[in-house]
C-alpha cells in the first residue's frame, strides 16, 4: 500500500502547469506538515515502516515532499524539471522496490541490497512518467524547450538515478533520487545542439592526442602502485573526457590534482599503517574515488564545452578538482603531522585519522594546496585571474562542509567517503561560480 501510494502522489505533479510557483511551494510545505503531524491519525500506521512507528517524524514520509520543496525552491522557473524527477521519484522509485521485491533475486555486486529487475522497473517505469510529465509542464517553460529534450532527457534522467540509488550508502532515495534525476536534466537542458555538432566534428583530432596520453599516464599509475587496475581504466577515461572538452590545459592541472593526491598518500605511510588510518589497498585509488574526486569536475567540463557558459564550467571544473586533491592533501597531511586533531561536531578532540576530523597542519596543508592549484590553473590560462580567489573559497567551502557531514553521518553508514568527496567537490564548484559570479 505505502508503494502505490508512493506512485499516486505523483499525479499531483500533473497540477503544477497550472499553479504558480509560490502556490506549489505552499502546498509541498502543507504536505510535510501532513506527513507529520494528522497521516498517522488518518492510515493509523498502515503507511509507516515499523522503525517509524517508533518515531515522531517518520523520515521516508516526509523526505518525499521535501525533496519537491527543495526542487521547486532551487528551479522555480523549470517545473518541467521538477515534474520530471518528480515522475521518477514517484513511478520510478516504487516501481522498482515492487519489482525489486517480487523478482529481484539477481543483485548488483557492490550493493546486495539492489537487484537488477528493481532498478531497471526504475529506469523504464521512472523514465516514462518523468518524459509525461516533462512533455506536460513543456508548454508553461518559456521559451519552450527542444522536444528531444522533454522526451529524452528524463529518460537519461531515470538512468542516472538508478545508478546512484545503486550506491552502497544509506541515504534516503526519497532524496538522491529525484535530486540525482534534476541534477542530470538540469545539466542536460543547458546543453546547446550546435556545440554538441562542434564537438562531434573535432573528436576524432582530439583523440589522437587524449587516448595515448590517458593510457600512459593510467599505466604509470598502475605500475607505480597508486591505482588499481579498474581504477587506471576509469581515470583513463575520465582523463580522456576531460582532454577532450577542456582540452590539454584541463587535462594538466587534473594531473597534476592526481600526483598532488598520489604524493601526499605516501607521505608518513609508516605512522599511518602503525596507526591503522593508512589508504586502503596500500593508497591505490579504484574506480569509486576516481568518480567521487573527478566526477563532477569531467561534468563541468563537458558542460563547459557543450553550453555556452564556457567561463563558468571551466571555474566550477577548476574548483572541483581543486577541492578533491587539496582535501586529499589535507587529510594526509593531517594524519602524517598533525599534532592535534579536533573533530567539528561536537567539538572535541580525537585521534588522528578520526572521520571528519581536521588539524591545523592539515588545514594549512590543504589551504596552501588550494592556493597553489588555483594558480597554475590561472598560469596555464584555464580560468582568469579573478577566479583564484573563488577556487580557493570553494574549495574551503567543500572541505568544511565535508568533515560536518562525515562527522555526523558517515559513522552511521547513511553516507561514505566516496559519497563525502562528491559532495565535497559539487559544493566547491557551485561556490566557486556563485563567488565569481559577484564580480
């Protein structure tokens, strides 16, 4: 019952062609409100879980109205964005927890608490309401977005969000769900077809120079014991992507973001293995931190060739992977030098290598990394000069708010490394250009 309730809430979304921002707003605050306060009285339990008839607040109930509040105050003039992740979030998510049941007996290796029936009933459930009702709100948007961009990208949308919800964390997918689903269609609706056309034309020229130069450095990193395999085969590729939209001077400073990281791991190696809070695999970095600390920067990268907001991409794509190897520099240094280690929430003081614990020697390490990558980046005429100054604010941004959170949620397992430094560097890159953007 809770599932195909789940799914007919979604109708409502049909309502938002018709209603102006403020009334949606209004009417997502009145359903949190709702959820909390008179469902209980009214269903008498029948839509709770059983770990949420111990609460007050039943969590799932409510992060579902949430997370639309959220999409409706961070896109208020795309409801056919909202509409879509919404439809995912709606026939998406319970298709595949009433699929997942009934006929998930082959699971994803990372994640045995994921099938393979579960997250395609999402993709194919969530991309078909999310193309409706993305079709459905077209004519509100003006001007009116490309067709293949109503029918397509929620589709696209679908696909990412079941590859996220496939991620070992326990973060509620009543949020990375659909905010996994607007990320992606908001990106792909600022993508403009005649620099995707460009881009086509050059990318034969382009990789002649970006897949020789990737497959050598992934090797050297293989051999130099600071990937594994599958991680030198994902570096390589998002080295590739990264060449090719941001061309050789992008594809440098992500060197030299990798080498900053691949040093600083080895730096009091012995302390750290004496002291248990050494790398895993002996430092080599796999496939998941490859896309957690680049990930978002080969994004920004691809946006910043394929949009025209090339300046903006470039910054946010500086930021993020500024941010993923001044946290790494951070965080080894502070574990090889730190003398005092002070953990944000509460504050107190903890042992070295404590999640979510920073240093001072360790802060200053990653400050002065922060500084040092922002200016080669300027220096190789990636991002003005102007933009130093936002890089280094991101990228301390991110940090910060990375040990807040891996103070309180990693421990609990609602949130891992990997899902930390992605935070970490999204959040740098939305400071980094809100900053500049100030002047």
């Amino acid at each position: 019952m809770r599932q195909w309730v789940h799914i007919g809430f979604g109708a409502v979304a049909l309502l938002l062609p018709f209603l102006h921002w403020y009334q949606a707003t209004i009417l997502s605050a009145c359903a949190i409100a709702f959820n909390i306060s008179l469902l209980r009285r009214i269903a008498g339990g029948r839509l709770h879980r059983p770990a949420e008839l111990a609460h007050t607040i039943p969590v799932g109930l409510v992060l579902y109205p949430t997370s639309i509040l959220i999409l409706l105050l961070m896109l208020p003039a795309r409801v056919d964005i909202v509409a879509a992740a919404w439809g995912i979030l709606a026939a998406g998510d319970g298709a595949a927890t009433l699929v997942g049941r009934r006929h998930g007996r082959r699971r994803w290796p990372w994640n045995r608490g994921k099938s393979v029936a579960g997250s395609a009933a999402l993709v194919i459930a969530g991309g078909a309401a999310g193309a409706f009702l993305c079709w459905w709100c077209r004519p509100v948007i003006i001007p009116p977005p490309y067709l293949w961009f109503s029918i397509g990208a929620p589709i696209a949308a679908a696909l990412v969000a079941a590859a996220v919800e496939t991620v070992p964390i326990r973060l509620d997918d009543n949020l990375s769900v659909p905010l996994t689903a607007a990320a992606a269609l908001w990106a792909a609706s600022i993508v403009s077809e005649d620099l995707v056309a460009e881009m086509i034309s050059t990318l034969p020229a382009a990789l002649l120079y970006a897949v020789p130069a990737n497959a050598a450095v992934a090797f050297a990193g293989y051999k130099a014991r600071t990937v594994s395999m599958s991680g030198a085969v994902v570096g390589a590729m998002i080295g590739t992507m990264i060449f090719v939209s941001a061309g050789w001077r992008g594809w440098t400073l992500l060197l030299a973001c990798f080498l900053c990281a691949a040093v600083t791991s080895r730096i009091g190696l012995h302390r750290k293995t004496l002291l248990g809070i050494a790398e895993e695999r002996g430092g080599r970095r796999g496939p998941g931190n490859a896309i957690a600390n680049t990930g978002i920067a080969t994004i920004a990268g691809l946006l910043a060739a394929l949009s025209y907001g090339r300046e903006a991409g470039l910054i946010a794509m500086t930021a993020a992977l500024v941010a993923g190897a001044s946290d790494t520099v951070a965080s080894e240094i502070g574990k090889a030098w730190g003398t005092r280690t002070w953990a944000l929430v509460p504050p107190r003081l903890v042992r070295a290598g404590t999640s979510g614990a920073m240093s001072l020697e360790g802060t200053a390490a990653g400050l002065l990394g922060a500084a040092a990558l922002g200016a080669l980046a300027v220096g190789l005429g990636l991002v003005p000069g102007s933009a130093l100054l936002p890089v280094v604010v991101g990228s301390t941004a991110g940090a910060l708010a990375e040990s807040l959170l891996a103070a309180s949620l990693e421990a609990p397992g609602i949130l891992n490394n990997d899902a930390l430094n992605f935070i970490n560097t999204a959040l740098a890159a939305y400071v980094a250009i809100s900053v500049a953007a100030l002047y």
